[in-house]
C-alpha cells in the first residue's frame, strides 16, 4: 500500500514536471512569435517613417536605425569634398539630406551653412559637430539662424558634422572670417573627447584615404542583410529584460572632468582666439547630460565662458538624437539671453 502511494505521488510529480515544461516551451514559442511580429512591424513603420511612441517597438527601432538605416551627412559624396587638413568638409552649394524623422535640404557656402540675409557689424561664429550644423532641420531653423535673427548681427555657422573642437578650431582658421568676428560660439558634444586627444595632422595622401573609406558606400551582400535581420531579432527578443535592466542600473551621466583639459588644450594653441569672447554649451545624442559641467569664466582662459543651457529630452528628435526645431529655437533664445 505504501508502495502504491509512493508510485502515485511519483507520478503525480511527474505529470506536473511536465505540464510545467509544457507550458514553458509554449510560454516561449508564443513570446518568440510576438517578438517576431514586433520586430516586423518595428520594421516596417520605420521603412515608412512612422515611429510610434511604444517602448518595445521605439526601441526596436532605434536599434534598427542606428545599425545601418540611418544615413550618415558626411557620407553623402553630393555633401562634402575632400579637404586635405579636415579630411572632408562641405560641399558649396545644395545637398539634400534626409532621414525618417526629417528632410531637409542644407546649403553651404565658403560662410558656412545659410543662415539667412547677412546684417552689417561684427558677427558669432558658430563652431560644433552636428548638433550645431543643424542635421535635420532647414537652413533657417537652426539656432545659428534663429540667433542671426534675434540679435541683428551676423552669424557664420562653421560646423561641421562629426568634427571635434581641434578640427573646428582649425575650420574657423581656414575660413578667412577671424576679422569678421569677435564672439564664438562653441558646442561642445560628449563624443568630442577622443579627436580633442587623439587628432594629429596627417599627409593629404592618408587623408584622401581616409575620406574615401568615409564616402564609399558598400552594397551589402545577402549574407550580410540575414546576419542584420538575425541581430535585429535577437535585439527585438532581449528588449524587455534590457530595458529593465537599463532602469534598475541607470549608467551615471558622462563626467565632463575629464573632458576639460583636452578641451582647453585645443582651445590654447590658437593664440588668435585670445581676443575674442568664446561661450561654450554643451549638446549631447538624445538630450544626455555631461556631470560637473561648468558655469562662469574659465579658469585657465578667462575670455572663455561656461553656460548650459539645459536641454532636455524632448528638445531632441525621439528615434534620431539631434536637436529638432525647438529645441534650436530654446538653444537660440537662452544663447542670447546670454550675448
């Protein structure tokens, strides 16, 4: 008789191991096949420029746009040409860039991007990297525009996508308008750090190496686009448990300590800056702040001056990461509250 309950709650136990197990296999092929149909669906909406503010599809799409959807400025052969100090800069003239959260059409001249009709009088010069050029809006709506507008002077804007303070610093000395100007406005970007530390001049030959490796564009192979689809799924199948993880291990915001002397060390070497008042803010991707940025007269180089202008979030495309039109317009707006 013991014998017989023993078997029977053997048996029992059993049979809920492998309900259980059953369940788990199904659990999972369900969550695999909705993972699927959201990765398609994130795909294809994103084909389609359409980016729904839902945090699994958002985030799917993000993925997809950073991994090779989007397109790159600096890689469009009708935007730039070769420079053989600055590797490449912009091309005179028109290009059209556009992406799924914008379009637009950029024109620059020997001045800069456009910003509108030029008053007379001492004008800014506005140096950065794409925050300040302006990817992904028109010509009239960045903030180097909109500041032209409020403070009746001139305003050359001299950035350049991608280019850190050494190479915009050595753009305003090739542009002949040093004389034109006495007050520069430098946006600084956290991923600035490594050509502020690295950058070294090279020969015209490496350079044009250089410059062809960033234009050429290279048709993917099948492989290569089932290997993308593949990562993009698994990215898709982890996206909930990372996005937990991410909130309950929220990563410090950069610290700028130890941006600052690369940052000042670049400024030093043009002595031709000394006399002319330099403001510096910061722009991140996505609105993402830099700790222990500082606010006042520097204390290495006192005709530079620390502001930040507290951009948030939402001044910046959700999917993209640069600042959209508004956010321009309050960049513009708190950089003349300041002049």
């Amino acid at each position: 008789m013991l014998k017989s309950k023993f078997l029977s709650v053997s048996s029992n136990s059993s049979l809920q191991i492998a309900r259980f197990l059953g369940w788990t296999i199904l659990a999972f092929i369900m969550y695999s096949a909705i993972s699927a149909v959201v990765f398609l669906v994130s795909q294809v909406l994103l084909q389609k420029g359409i980016t729904p503010n839902l945090p699994w599809i958002a985030a799917v799409q993000e993925h997809l746009y950073f991994s090779g959807a989007r397109n790159i400025w600096q890689a469009q052969p009708g935007c730039v040409v070769f420079d053989q100090d600055l590797i490449y800069k912009p091309k005179d003239g028109a290009c059209q860039f556009d992406n799924v959260e914008f379009k637009t059409v950029q024109r620059f001249s020997p001045e800069g991007r456009y910003t509108g009709p030029k008053p007379d009088g001492m004008g800014i010069a506005v140096l950065g990297d794409s925050h300040a050029v302006g990817w992904g809006v028109g010509d009239e709506e960045t903030f180097a525009a909109e500041l032209q507008r409020l403070s009746g002077r001139p305003v050359y804007n001299l950035a350049v996508s991608s280019y850190g303070t050494v190479r915009e610093l050595m753009r305003l000395e090739k542009s002949g308008l040093l004389d034109k100007i006495d007050t520069i406005v430098i946006q600084y970007c956290d991923n600035d750090l490594e050509e502020n530390m690295e950058f070294r001049p090279a020969s015209p030959q490496a350079n044009q190496q250089k410059f062809s490796t960033i234009i050429h564009a290279r048709q993917a192979s099948l492989s290569s686009k089932l290997k993308h689809l593949s990562k993009g799924y698994r990215f898709t199948f982890r996206t909930p448990y990372s996005s937990l993880k991410k909130k309950l291990f929220t990563r410090a915001p950069d610290d700028f300590s130890r941006h600052y002397q690369p940052f000042i060390a670049a400024l030093g070497k043009h002595d031709v800056l000394k006399t002319k008042r330099i403001i510096v803010f910061y722009s991140n991707a996505h609105g993402d702040k830099l700790r222990s940025f500082p606010v006042g007269k520097d204390r290495q180089l006192p005709n530079v001056v620390f502001v930040d202008l507290d951009l948030e979030r939402n001044d910046y495309y959700r999917i993209d990461g640069h600042p959209t039109r508004a956010g321009h317009k309050k960049a513009a707006r708190r950089l003349m509250d300041i002049l």
